[in-house]
C-alpha cells in the first residue's frame, strides 16, 4: 500500500472491510489526560493486560448520529467567528459551565479538513463563564469543520449522554503551513467487519520496527483513541476503546458505531515514549 503524507499525519490510501489495513505513525504534540483518573485493573476475558481506561457508564444522546448539527436536544455549540473561542448552550439557552468527565477530559475538540487531509485535536481551556478557548493551530487555505464532544451532566435518565456538535468554517488566504515531521517506525493495522448502523469491535496492533509496542501512556483515557470521519460529508464516529493492551501483542480493541456506509478516514492516537503519534487508515463500511 502506499502512503501519502497529509500534513502532520500519513494518510493510508486504499480501504479495508474484513482484511486489515495498516498506517505508519507520525508525532504530534502531545495533550495529557487529566490527572485524578484511575486504573480498573484488567479486563476479564482478554488475558493479561494493562489496566483499562477509565471512561464511566455513558450513554450516546445520539446513538446513529453524524454530529454534523450544531444543535442536538437543547444543546447547542456557538463558535465565533476568529475560531478562538466557542461555547455550548443548554436547554436553558444558558451557557454550560458544568460537565461530566468525558474520557479523561470535560471537552473533546477536533478540526478536520472537509477533504480529510489535515486533522487536529485540540485542548481547549474553559474560563469561569463557560467560554471555551483553544489556540487554533495553523491551517492551510480550506473548508474545515470544528467537532466537540461532551457529556451533560443533568440527563433526565439518570446517566449522563455524550453529544457530538459540529459548526463548518473556512480559512480564506494563506494562514500559515503546517510544518514538518518525520515519522517514526510505528505501523498501525486495523481490522474488523464494520457494518453501517451497528455497533461492532475493531481490532488495533500497533508495531514499531516489526515489533509489538508493549508500552503506552494513556492518551484521553485510552491506550489507542480513535476518531473515524466520512468522506464526503464528514460525518462523526467517535469509537470508544474496550479495555487495555493485551500483553505481548500491542492489540486492543474498540467498540465502533458507523452511521453511514462509505469511505471513512479513522484517525489513530497513542502516546509511546512521551510523544503522541498519529496515523490515519481508510476502511470502507458497507
């Protein structure tokens, strides 16, 4: 297969349904989890392992949606217009000051490149009014969508509901390149049988030099975090890790929910030797 790079990443070109793919890692910088969280100890039925993120019980607002709305069940993502600042209205209309730990953090933040080419996470802070900011990192000319997912801490249910929003912006002239970096030997395969509109596992080995990596740093409460957009429309599917690494293969597993068939671009993140890589694999769901 070949690779192209695509900005601080390398994008594998070509897709997969029942074969595995494979991508070569690139380092970006790193954004630590919150400290406080704890490890589970190891996951029954997948023999020795590292200790397990700790993400609690949530349930999706949303279980099929594309996170392409701005608004979903009252809450609404308000981004201004420089992209330094956002915030995220309740049901109330009243600016969210409170959230449930989502996943070691209270916000997840992504900036993705309508034609997938360039993609971010970010950290943004939150001041005491609920306004988010976040140092928009350098863009090159385009069409670009800002993602966050939370959890709301006041369900009706009882247990807290992650949303994904979305808000679409674009960047007109030159603002800046993103610069260069040079990959390291982590090669990452992806495998599993995704199906549109079900819930089903994926299965991540990443290897450096031919190797099992045996070691990680947890990265936004996970081992390896994936992230999966559409093509075409850039629809969300945010794909929670299962548990740890099993020992002596550099697996684990996630649990994956596509709501569209097509070409999706999963992007993989994982902290090895304190730096944060990121590679980028196509899979195509029926």
């Amino acid at each position: 297969m070949l690779l192209a790079a695509a900005g601080l990443l390398l994008s594998l070109l070509g897709g997969c349904t029942t074969s595995s793919s494979s991508g070569t890692a690139q380092p970006t910088d790193g954004m630590p989890g919150m400290p406080g969280m704890t490890g589970m100890g190891d996951m029954p039925g997948m023999g020795d392992v590292t200790s397990a993120p700790t993400t609690p019980a949530l349930a999706a607002a949303a279980p099929r949606g594309t996170g392409l709305s701005s608004t979903l069940n009252g809450y609404t993502l308000v981004t201004d217009p420089g992209g330094g600042t956002f915030h995220i209205t309740g049901p109330s209309g009243k600016t969210v000051t409170r959230y449930q730990p989502y996943e070691s953090a209270f916000v997840l933040c992504y900036v993705i490149r309508t034609d997938l080419t360039a993609f971010h996470y970010l950290q943004p802070a939150m001041r005491e009014d609920g306004t988010w900011t976040v140092a928009p990192p350098p863009l090159p000319t385009g069409s670009y969508r800002t993602f966050v997912s939370f959890a709301a801490p006041d369900s009706s249910e009882g247990t807290p509901l992650v949303y994904q929003l979305s808000s679409p912006f674009t960047i007109h002239g030159t603002a800046g390149s993103i610069p260069a970096a040079s990959a390291d030997a982590y090669t990452l395969s992806l495998s599993g049988i995704p199906k549109a509109g079900t819930s089903g596992p994926l299965t991540v080995t990443v290897t450096k030099n031919g190797k099992p990596v045996t070691s990680f740093q947890r990265f936004l409460d996970a081992y390896v975090h994936l992230t999966a957009f559409h093509a075409g429309d850039l629809a969300f599917a945010h794909i929670l890790s299962l548990g740890g690494i099993q020992q002596g293969s550099g697996t684990t597993t996630a649990e994956a929910l596509f709501p569209e068939s097509g070409t999706w671009r999963v992007f993989a993140q994982f902290e090895a030797g304190g730096t944060v890589q990121t590679a980028a694999l196509t899979i195509n769901v029926p």
